[in-house]
C-alpha cells in the first residue's frame, strides 16, 4: 500500500498524526508530513484511518 499527501490540500487539521503517528507527523506548522511512502506490514490501518479522518481530503491510498 502506498500513502501520498496533497500538499496544496492540506490545511494542517493534525488528524492525521494524531490517529496514525506510526505513518504520518508534521512539519513546523503542523502540515502533514509522510513517515513511508510504502505503508510498512501491520500499519495498513493506521493508514486507512489517516485517509478516512482527514477533513481536506488530502490523503490518498493506493491499496494494490
Ligand atoms: Fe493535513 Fe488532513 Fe492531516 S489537513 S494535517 S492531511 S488531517
């Protein structure tokens, strides 16, 4: 599975870190920044619920 963040779309809501730390942090004003590209084994829902809880949209998964 790979996870992409749109930059352009992120507003720094940090629901993403918060739910999933394991996947994604963030820079010095609180924008998303991606820990993988490649989700590594067992973080697959991490993941999902960065996707799912992040109020822009601005999180993608590409789930093979
Ligand atoms: Fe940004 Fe969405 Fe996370 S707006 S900080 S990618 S919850």
């Amino acid at each position: 599975m790979r996870v992409r963040v749109d930059s352009e779309a992120c507003t720094g809501h940090g629901r993403c870190y918060s739910l999933a730390p394991d996947v994604f942090s963030a820079d010095d004003v609180g924008h998303c920044v991606l820990l993988h590209d490649e989700v590594p084994p067992g973080l697959e829902e991490q993941a999902r619920a960065g996707e799912r809880n992040c109020p822009e949209r601005a999180i993608a998964l590409d789930e093979p």
